[in-house]
C-alpha cells in the first residue's frame, strides 16, 4: 500500500533526482577506491581530466557517446511503445553486416553515393533484425525481452560465421573483412576539422556524432510530434485505449521494433564506418546493453538520452585513463563504478523520489 | 450525548497550489453510520487518507475517542483502532481468505498457529456480523462482492473500532449493495462507527445517520439523515440547484442507422460472452441497453465498434454492412462515436496531455495532420476549443489528463466524440464517477444528439440513467437480450427482474465467469 | 676505412649507451584479460617472471573494447614505454597504424605477424604440438575414438584442430575424431559448462581421450573427462596437475617464454624486428612431461612421439598449417 505522491516539479524530475543518484553513485565509487588504498579525489580528478580535461580526451568521449545515444535512442523508442528491446547488441552486429556489405561493394564510388548508402544499410540491417522479435511478439506472443536477447546470439554467431568463412581475406589471422576503400571510410572529426581549416586532436570522434545528434532530432520528432509516434505512445501507455482508437498494437510492435532495430543498427555507422573501417568481431563491446541505462537515466528522451550518454562517455573514457595511471585500479573496479552508476541511476531511480517529494510539497505549502 | 469516535480539528492540506482540505471539521458519533458526500475532487479522499495515515496534514488535530493522536502510517492507524475499505481491493488474489486476513499479522515465523486462529476468528466475525466467506476459498475465485467482505474482515482482525469505506458500492450489484448495508447495520448496531464515502445520494439517505458535505476542500454542512432530502444534499454539493433535463417527448423514429443481426462474440477462452443478439436504433431513438454489469454489455459495444472481432451476425452502420474485420478506425469512419465504458483504461491516456487525449482516435484526421506529423497548434485550439464549450474545467489542453477529475474526464471523452458529428453514438455508462453537476451537463448533451436526429445507444448499469434518457430499453442478462420494453410502458422494478433473469438475485455475488 | 670504423665504433657505442638506459616496458593484454587461466595469463607470468629477474617494473593495459587498442599502443608509444608487448591477434591492424606512427618504439607482438621494421612478430606452430598429442592420445584409445573440444570458431583454433587430427590419423589411421567448437563468441573461450557438455557427448559416443583448446571452457572438458575416467588433454600451460593421473598431457604454447624472451632482448640488445615463429625446434610448442602423467605415457607412446618430434624438426614429417589455406587435408 504505497500512499500516492504528489507529483514532482519538472525541474526536479528531470535535473535534481538524476544528479542526486549520479552523486550517489561516485560517493560509493569512492568508498570502493578507498577500500583498496587509493585515493577517490585523485581517481575522480584523473577521470574527469582524462574524459574532459584535453582534445584527445574529448574526443574519445564523443566518439563513445554517438555508440551510447544510438543504443539509448533504440531502447527508448521501444519503450514508447511498451516493448524491452534488449538485442541493441545483436541489431548492431547486423548493422554492421549491412553496412560493411554496401561499404565494400561500393566503397570505390564516391563518398557522396557509398556514404550515405552504407548508413542506409546499417539501418535497413538493424531494423530487420529488430522486427523479427517484433513480429515474433505481435503475431506469435513470443516476448521481446527474451527473443531479442536469443536474437543477440544469433546475430554474434552469424557475425562471425561471415568473417571467418566469408569475408575474411586469406592469410589474415583476425576475423574481419579487409579494409575498405577510400569512399565509404567515413571522415574523423579532426579530418572534417581540416576541410575548414580547424585543427582538432587526433581521436576516433568521426561525423557519426553529428548522424547521432541528427537521430536525436528524429526521434524526438517521431515520439512527440508525429502520428506514427503518437501511435506507439498509445500503445505503450494503454493498449486497451489503442485498440479503442482503432491503432493496432501488433502492428505499432512491429514498427516500433523496426525503428529500434534500426537505431541500434546505426551504431556500427560510428564503430565500422567511422573508426575501424573494416568489419571485425565484437565491436559491440557490450555497447547495446549500456543503451539500456542510458535510456531510463534519459527518462527515454532524446535530450535525456544526449546527457545520458555523455555520463557513460565520460565513466568509459574517464576510466580507461584511470587505468591507464593506476594499475591498482583494475578494469574490474572501473566496471563496478560503472555499475553503481547504473545501480543508482537506473534501479534505484526511484529510492529518493518519495522523500524528495514530501519535502518539496512541504516547502512549497510554507512558501505559499 | 453519546461520545466521539473521531473527531478532526481545523485540518488543513495542502498539495502544491491545490488546497485540498481547508480547515476542515468532523464529529462522528460512536456507534453511527456517518456519511461523508460531496463531488469528486471535493477532498473526500484526501481527508480520508489523512485519517489512515497515507498523508500528514500540514496543520490540525486528530483525536480518536478523545485522545489526541498522530497518524503518519497506516500502522499508527491501525494501532488507533481505524480500518480501511478501499475502492480497489488491497487483495493477494492467489491467495487464500484466511491468507490475506493474516498478511501483516502473521503472528510468528512458523503461521500453523496463527493460521488456526485466523480461522477461527474469520468464522466468528462471520456469523456475528453476517460475514460469511470460506476461509480457505481462494479470493481470486470469489465475486466482488464477497472480495470486499474480506476486506472487511482483514480490517475487524486487526480489531478496527472504526472503519472508513471508501465509495463501496461502486462495484457492486444492486443485491450484493443490499447485503453490504445489511452488514454495516449490524455493525453499527454491535457499537462499531462507520465512516461512508459515496457520491450517491440514495445509499446516504438509506442507511447513514448523520452526513457531512464536502465542497471544494471545504466542509460546508453537517446535517441528520433524517432531517435533509437529497434535493437539499444535491444542492449542498454543487453550490447551486441543479436542473435536470427532460427528456421531452419522443419523436418520430426515422430511419435505421444502428442494425445489429444475430451478433455473437466469444472471448480468448472460447467462452460465449453475446450470443445471438439482434436489435436496430433509429435516427432521433435513445435505446438503452440495461443488465448487471458483466453479461456481455461490454463485449456487445466492443464488436460493434470494432475492438474485438465479432464471431457471427452483422453489423450495419448508417446502411452500410461493417466487414467483420473492420477496427475501430474503420467504425469510426463509417460514422460512429463511441464513449467507451472505462475512460481510464480505454477512453483516454492519462499520462498524455489533454490535448493528446482529446484526439484519441481522431489523430489520424486530416485536421489534426500536417504530413506524417500531428499538428500540434491545430489539436490544440480544438482542444481548448471544445472545453470551452463542454465547461472542462481547468480549460488547459496542456495539462496532463490524470490531473482532471473525473467528471471533467468525462467531459473531455464526450466533447470529442459527439464533436465529429457522428451518425451513431455508443455512450457507455457515461456517468460512472462523474458527479452530480456534471452528470446533469452530460444527459443533456445526449439528448441534444437525439434532438439533432442521431442515433445513440446507451449502456447503463444505472437504472435512473436509463429511465432518464432512454426511448426503448433492452435487458441484457447472460450474452443475450431477455427483453425489450418501450421505456415510459415500463417500470425499475421489471426491468430489475429481467436483469436478474426473471429471478431472485443470486445470494452471493456473481459467478467468476460473469464478472468483467 | 678508419672513418668507417670510427663510425661504426660511434655507432655502437651509442647503441651500446641506449641499451644500457634501463627499458621501460608496457604490455596490453587482450579482451579476456590477464588472469583467464591460459594465453593471456601465460604472458603475465612471462612477464612476472622477468620483472622478477631484473626488477623492472612494466606498464599495462588490459583492452576492453576496440577502440581501446589504438588507444593503449598510442598511449605507451607517446609516454616513452619501450618495448611494448603486445598479447593477441586482434590487435594487429591497430598496432600497424602506431608502429607506422612511433618508428623508434620497438614492438613486439604475440600471434600475429605484421611486417614493419620496429615490429617483432612471434608465432607459434601450435599445429605442430597439437600433432604430438593427437599422436599419444591415438596410441592411448583403446575404444579408437577421440575428441576435441575447440573454444570460439576461429581460424587460430581450426589451426589446433587440424594439427590434433593429422597427429591422431599419425598414431591409428583409423581412428574417429569428434570435433566441436564450444561458441561463436569470445563467452566460448569461458563457457566450462558447455565445455563440459561436449566433452560428455563426445564421452557418449565413445571418445576416450579428449583435447581441448578452449581457454577457460577447458576447465569444464578436463572435469568432465576426469569424472568419466577418461582422458584429457590440456592445452597452453602445463595442465597435467588440475586432475593428476586424468590429463594424459597438455599441449605447450609458451607464450610466457616468448614475452620473457622479448622483454629481456629488449632490455639488452638481443631484440631484432622480424618474425620469430616458434614451433618444436625452437621449443616454443611441445608436451608436457611430467610426474602427473607419468603411469600414463608408456614406452611405446614416449618413442613414438620422440620419432615424431625428431621428424618434425628434421623436417621428415610436415604438419599441415590450417592457415597457410584454411583447409585441413584430413577430418
């Protein structure tokens, strides 16, 4: 029996609570950098110095943010429509087939036709893979949550079943394709720099952020202002009030999913396109999973999910340097940190919210 | 003189820059039934929950048979001796009576001992009060009815002196109300003090002592049951006199633009929910369809305005067959509105804004698009547009819909649809939660629609209403029409019968599979 | 003349200077990082040990991701670690690009080859250790069916198998060979539980011995051999002792040598670019020998594989190189 709360002012929800568990999290953080005998001030300096603090630094954020806000944007589109979608992972692998599929087919055209048709394809890729759960759930009732993860195994084995039997060059030891041509390599941000005579350090940040920001929009745009989007709030909300509507829940699953899929699918624009301009195993690196936190930290909106995924930019690029420095500081501890981050500001979301209510509805009942 | 079981002193509430209770009040005698009425969002419930510990008040006193106390959890609520009868039942439905009666009382690691006790205690608290319920009968498995006795139960376990029901009837059949009050007599006549919630003026009038009047988050009368009228309480809640509409006299019926054939629905279990049910509505013809709630009133609406399919018959709308596959969209188009039953959980999505609700259906009109995307500035100026002139208070198209009461809900659902100029209109218990001044405000649009030669088909579980509105009227009982009656040749009491299938009501509740 | 020599005299001495500046060395380790039980923790004990030895402390890294690779290689190259050990394949293409960039820094590389002037490539013939074992475990069968449990399907593991089965059709031409590869992802590489699956079905169908290249899904093919009262066969570090008396032995890849090795080249100046492809004549490949397999390798078994590793090093016997085509000439 949970009394109902009032509701929290906007400026709250959206800014007080986010920052009061990411707060959280790094004082937990610190506890466990202090248990094993380092300082949590130099570690958290030597972080946010190592994600914000030079060019390089910078970059390496950015170029880890434009993997987190396609994995936040895909999570968050499904779960408009009321769907869990946890294969980001796997409808990036596939992505990434399509787009190195159409970057070595097309990679001696010019960029201006090989670009844009392999970010096509990345996207057609992922969003296939996205509604075949979809249709799996609207038409069979098998569950999302559990298809889309069978899916992520699926996609990883046929990943490598191609790079190993189909597209790997012979004599090369790695599974991966050759590297493509000059005309799908999509620009480093330093190289776009140059074009307007900028110089920007060197890091793997490439214009697929720019593609990310642009999804952003477009998201943001379905969601709140279109029909189609609309439509999967609908659903989402209140299936019974869909169907009373005339919109067909099965269907907005399947579109839903597809658009997921294809959001997801985009990330390999950044790892395949942008920076490995080759197509090699596991270059999802668990990027589709981490898409989850920053959906629900971004309270599943584009500008949420935008800050959301800056966070988890800095925790990656911010901890790889703390590894760099201090060796005590072990990977496994980085990813700890990182998991309180997501404890606090994804499952405990919701711990300081009836304190914080009481307390504002007090002070707001005084002050009026 | 007899004593004060509660007695609430100057308290005041506050949520945001709602005032929800002001200064408010309250002597409730012991040993009485006290009614508590007033309009929703009047502040009954916050009270209420102020009372068992949900909320704190900003400001006032509490004393429970004179003896200050602090309620800040439902705990300290029970400790004080006060239980509580929610509208939607607090209930593990796997469970066993006796199971829930224990939860939060197990007494002990080990609950054999306990058990035995509880068992024994329900089957007393039973036969005195008049609360038969099996102890180990699995309360999914029991009518609504006997689900709120355990409710009540659960409550006198815990050894609640006082106890506040919170609008009982709402769920209820008209035979299991009756047993209801007869229990609440009893109780009241063994020295317990009942605290009733209700909108309705008839169960104040039939069974309280005293009532008090909420208006606004204020208390503005205190009055003895037998010395007021609920023309006087109806007033006292809306500030002003209501005028209900007439009917007026019933016109030529023109021509047919509802036709139903031979209609058969079964639901996902392949059970038969409406089987072979035929009737048309006419063109300036209210017709009212009449039943206890849950035989086949919903699962009728919803095939015909195409939300679940239909499994035989026909259909057809303004003389146009409707292909059985048709959705919603489809109905819609071919020139039907349709006020659902349940506005919360079809008729509009409360977490969307107003304005997104109040195109629920329509978001695909060439009105409210610009391309692929909705035009937001147009849905807006036809929301603010139509509570203007259904009187939506607060008129604000973007405020979230959770946020308006009930029966500005209400107002909203009925704007859009009658709005579009339909041929036909499906208004389903369009008065359910709404209260007094709305109510009045909604039968009148309905017979301005009649009045404008539409077609209207209403679904009522309430009598008044259907006797109110209606031209003809169809008794729904078990998926099948048991009768048709022209309503002014008829009166509530056959239509009762017909509802009950020409028999006594069932002694205890409905059966499972007739309940929605 | 004498200016040449003078020169060559300057030049040596500055060599001789710049090798006497203590190294300051770095190693990244790959995905599955420094402690999975095999080849990654074979190049940390390598170089613990030289650590041990000279008292000179390394840097590391472990990747966690792609990008992560360029970024470590340009990371130590730019702070001045020389040389920097590099543990895995997967980092080839990345090391390419920063070796090209740092020209004074000397890498060196571990399973792969790339082919640079300050680049050192080590190898293995894991074809040709994997052909011995397959040899004793063909003479060890008494039922003629044997196993092989192989981690994720790549062609590094293929490259196992293939020296496994050529060494097997060497002891017992007819003999049955049962291969499974464990998964498609690096998770296979540290899955025991299937691991062990596998290797009971192979049990089922009559498998008496079973070898397995599989990392830490090893653990998982040993276990279940043991508990059958069958055989295993370990693989990269010696792993006869996990189930004393059960292993009948375990294929040697050593990786730990290697890294040892090129650290303390480094150090001096015995470090040279190029390839370096370790097989059974530089003891970079072989078997393990041991007290825990003792009762196990008899007389018989022990001169069939001395004959078999004299021929290998004398060149007699060629094991096929799964990928020199990525074709096994027998199943």
């Amino acid at each position: 029996m949970s009394a109902p709360l009032a509701p929290l002012p906007r400026w709250a929800d959206l800014a007080l609570i986010p920052l009061i568990n990411v707060t959280l999290a790094f004082l937990v953080s610190g506890l466990v950098v202090l248990a094993i005998g380092e300082s949590p001030l130099e570690a958290t300096a030597i972080m946010l110095r190592g994600a914000l603090g030079f060019g390089e630094g910078i970059g390496f954020t950015l170029y880890y943010t434009t993997n987190f806000i396609f994995a936040g944007l895909a999570v968050a589109v499904a779960f408009h429509a009321g769907l869990f979608n946890i294969g980001g992972e796997g409808q990036a692998m596939i992505g990434g087939v399509g787009a190195a599929m159409a970057a070595l087919l097309l990679g001696t055209m010019p960029s201006i036709v090989a670009l844009p048709a392999a970010i096509l394809a990345s996207a057609l890729f992922g969003a296939a893979w996205g509604a075949i759960p979809g249709w799996l759930q609207a038409r069979r009732g098998s569950h999302v949550v559990i298809t889309t993860i069978m899916f992520n195994f699926i996609a990883s084995a046929l990943l490598v079943y191609l790079l190993v039997d189909v597209f790997r060059p012979p004599g090369l030891m790695e599974p991966s394709s050759r590297v493509f041509d000059a005309g799908a390599k999509l620009p480093f941000m330093a190289q776009a720099a140059a074009w307007f005579g900028l110089r920007m350090p060197k890091s793997p940040l490439n214009l697929s952020f720019i593609v990310a920001l642009v999804a952003c929009l477009f998201v943001w745009l379905l969601i709140y202002r279109s029909r189609l989007g609309y439509a999967f709030r609908v659903v989402g909300a209140n299936p019974v009030a869909a169907r009373y509507a005339g919109i067909s829940p099965e269907r907005m699953t399947i579109y839903a999913m597809a658009i997921s899929g294809a959001l997801a699918g985009m990330m390999a624009i950044n790892e395949i396109l942008g920076v490995q301009h080759r197509l090699i195993v596991g270059f999802t690196s668990g990027y589709g999973f981490v898409g989850i936190a920053v959906a629900l930290m971004g309270r599943a909106h584009p500008g949420g999910i935008i800050l959301a995924a800056l966070l988890f930019g800095v925790l990656y690029q911010g901890g790889t340097e703390l590894a760099f420095d201090k060796p005590t500081i072990t990977r496994d501890m980085i990813v700890v940190i990182q998991g309180l981050v997501i404890l606090f500001a994804g499952a405990l979301e919701f711990m300081f919210r009836p304190a914080l209510s009481r307390l504002l509805s007090r002070n707001v009942a005084e002050s009026a | 003189m007899s004593e004060k079981a509660i007695q609430l002193l100057s308290i005041d509430k506050r949520f945001g820059a709602v005032h929800a209770n002001r200064a408010i009040d309250l002597d409730v005698k012991k040993g009485t039934i006290h009614g508590i009425i007033g309009e929703n969002g009047a502040g009954k419930s916050t009270l209420m929950s102020i009372l068992y510990g949900f909320y704190e008040a900003d400001s006032g006193e509490i004393r429970i048979n004179g003896e200050r106390k602090r309620i800040r959890s439902s705990a300290d609520a029970i400790a004080a001796g006060i239980g509580m009868v929610h509208q939607h039942f607090m209930l593990v439905e796997p469970m066993s009576v006796v199971e829930n009666v224990m939860l939060g009382a197990e007494g002990g690691t080990l609950t054999m001992r306990g058990m035995e006790k509880a068992r024994a205690e329900i089957r007393r608290l039973g036969a005195d009060y008049g609360l038969l319920v099996d102890p180990d009968a699995i309360v999914g498995e029991l009518s609504v009815g006997l689900q709120q006795r355990v409710e009540i139960i659960k409550a006198l376990f815990r050894g609640a002196e006082i106890l506040i029901l919170d609008e009982p009837t709402g769920v209820l059949t008209p035979a299991e109300a009756e047993q209801l009050f007869e229990v609440l007599a009893e109780l009241r006549r063994q020295g317990r003090t009942i605290l009733l919630i209700t909108h309705k003026l008839k169960e104040i009038m039939a069974i309280t002592d005293e009532v008090s009047v909420m208006r606004r988050g204020e208390m503005v009368a205190h009055r003895k049951t037998a010395e007021t009228n609920p023309r006087e309480l109806a007033a006292l809640m809306v500030g002003r006199e209501i005028a209900h509409p007439q009917k007026g006299a019933s016109q030529a019926p023109g021509a047919p633009l509802l036709e139903v054939e031979n209609l058969a629905v079964k639901d996902a279990r392949g059970v038969m929910r409406v089987s072979d049910v035929s009737f048309m509505v006419r063109a300036g013809e209210i017709v009212g369809i009449a039943g206890v709630s849950g035989n086949g009133q919903s699962e009728l609406i919803e095939a015909i305005s195409g939300m679940i399919r239909r499994n035989g018959g026909t259909v057809t709308l303004c003389g146009q067959p409707v292909p059985a596959e048709a959705d919603a969209a489809e109905t819609r188009n071919l020139g039907l509105a349709h006020v659902p039953e349940d506005r919360l959980r079809m008729g509009l999505v409360t977490s969307f804004s107003a304005y997104e609700s109040a195109i629920l259906g329509h978001q695909d009109r060439p009105q409210f698009s610009k391309g692929p995307l909705i035009d937001r500035d147009a849905a807006i100026a036809d929301t603010e547009d139509k509570m203007k002139r259904f009187d939506v208070r607060p008129p604000d198209p973007l405020l979230k819909t959770a946020n308006f009461s009930g029966g500005n809900q209400q107002k909203i659902v009925l704007a859009r649809e009658i709005e579009t100029g339909p041929d036909v209109l499906i208004v389903a218990q369009p008065t359910r939660g709404v209260d007094v001044g709305a109510i009045a405000f909604i039968h009148r649009q309905i017979l301005d629609l009649k009045a404008k030669g539409k077609a209207i088909l209403l679904v009522s579980v309430e009598l008044d209403e259907i006797f109110a509105l209606t031209d003809r009227v169809l008794v729904m009982c078990g998926g099948r029409v048991v009768g048709e009656r022209i309503t002014d040749e008829t009166d509530q009491n056959e239509i009762g019968l017909l509802m009950a299938g020409m028999e006594a009501a069932p002694a205890i509740g409905t059966p499972a599979e007739m309940r929605p | 003349m004498n200016l040449k020599s003078a020169l060559s005299a300057l030049t040596l001495s500055l060599l001789a200077t710049s090798a006497f500046a203590q190294s300051k060395p770095a190693v990244t380790f790959d995905v599955g990082g420094k402690f999975d039980k095999s080849f990654n923790e074979a190049a940390y004990h390598g170089a613990e040990a030289f650590k041990k030895k000279t008292g000179i402390a390394y840097r590391e890294f472990e990747i966690q991701n792609d990008a992560q690779r360029e970024q470590a290689l340009t990371r130590f190259a730019r702070d001045g670690n020389d040389p920097i050990i590099v543990i895995g394949f997967s980092n080839g293409s990345a090391l390419k690009k920063v070796a090209a960039e740092f020209p004074k820094t000397r890498f060196t590389i571990i399973d792969d080859v790339i082919d640079l002037p300050n680049v050192q490539s080590i190898v293995f013939k894991e074809h040709e250790g994997s052909y011995l074992v397959g040899l004793l475990a063909a003479k060890a069968s008494k039922s003629g069916k044997v196993g092989f449990v192989g981690g994720m399907d790549i062609p590094l593991i293929r490259k196992f198998a293939c020296g496994y089965v050529q060494g097997v059709k060497a002891g017992n031409a007819s003999a049955e060979i049962f291969q499974n590869m464990t998964g498609t992802t690096g998770a296979a590489f540290n899955d025991p539980v299937k691991g062990g699956e596998l290797a009971k079905a192979q049990i089922g169908r009559g498998a008496d011995v079973v070898y397995h290249a599989a990392g830490g899904t090893g653990a998982g093919v040993l276990r279940a051999t043991a508990d059958a009262g069958k055989l295993g066969i370990g693989v990269d570090s010696n792993q006869n002792h996990l189930h004393p008396g059960k292993i009948l032995t375990s294929m040697l890849k050593r990786v730990d040598v290697a890294v040892e090795k090129a650290l303390t080249d480094a150090n001096g100046t015995a470090w040279k670019a190029g390839v370096t492809v370790l097989g059974l004549a530089e003891g970079g490949v072989g078997w393990a020998d041991d007290e825990h397999n003792k009762a196990l390798v008899t007389a018989d078994m022990r001169a069939a594989v001395d004959k078999a590793t004299a021929d290998i090093k004398s060149g007699a016997v060629k094991v096929h190189d799964y990928m020199s085509d990525q074709k096994c000439p027998v199943q």
